[in-house]
C-alpha cells in the first residue's frame, strides 16, 4: 500500500517520467494505492488560481485518474485532522500536513519528491 502526494497524483496522469521506473513498478504491484480526500482540495485550489490546467473540472478530471488507474479514496478523518495539527513545524503547507498524519497513522508510504516528509518519519518513494 501507498497513498500518492497530489503532485503524485498529477505525474501518474500526465508525465509518468518524473515517477521512478522502481515507483512505477511499485504502484503497479501495489494492492491498494491511495488518494487522499485532501489532495481533492488541493488540486481544486490550483485549478481555481489558474496554477493548473486541466481537460475537464477539478471533481470530474479527479474521477477519471482514480477510475482509470484504480486508486483508492482515503478519507480525511478527525484523527487524521487532529494528528495534522499537532505535527512538528517542518512543514508549513496544510495540505502536505494531512498527507503526514494520513501516513504516520495508518503506517502507509507516500509517493512524493518532497525533501521534507521523511523529517517525520514518513518512508517516502520518488
């Protein structure tokens, strides 16, 4: 298992090059893949700012992603939302916060280049 940051989420739809070939494969082999309900969020607040292009709405483009390359939704929850808040200040970008907590507290790896998730813990796949 492994939940995709969102710009994670963008590169398995658009540009599977900034993924590693051994991500790739792992993706692939992996059971269950996970989305978080954030990176919706996040991925609407770009669209919106005209920080992202995409071929259809935010809700719809998203739909697609999830259906055609079967990923799972993972729902914010309040001890996610709790876990988010109480997260050393390493990192300042709410959004990157739950995907943290998210993984701190189900044990799941995240597919992400962010040099600072693995501060907290976190395994990490590029």
């Amino acid at each position: 298992m492994m939940i995709l940051d969102t710009c994670a989420i963008l590169w398995l739809a658009h540009d599977q090059s900034k993924i590693s070939n051994e991500t790739l494969a792992l993706i692939d082999a992996s059971p269950v893949v996970w989305v978080s309900a954030i990176s919706g969020f996040e991925i609407g607040l770009k669209y919106r700012a005209g920080k992202l292009k995409l071929s259809m709405p935010p809700g719809e483009w998203l739909t697609g992603v999830v259906e055609n390359h079967h990923l799972s939704i993972l729902e914010l929850d309040l001890e996610i939302c709790v876990k988010a808040t109480e997260l050393p200040p390493i990192h300042k970008d709410p959004c990157d916060r739950f995907l943290i907590a998210t993984a701190l507290l189900r044990g799941i790896p995240i597919v992400t280049t962010d040099v600072r998730f693995p501060e907290y813990g976190v395994q990490v796949f590029h």
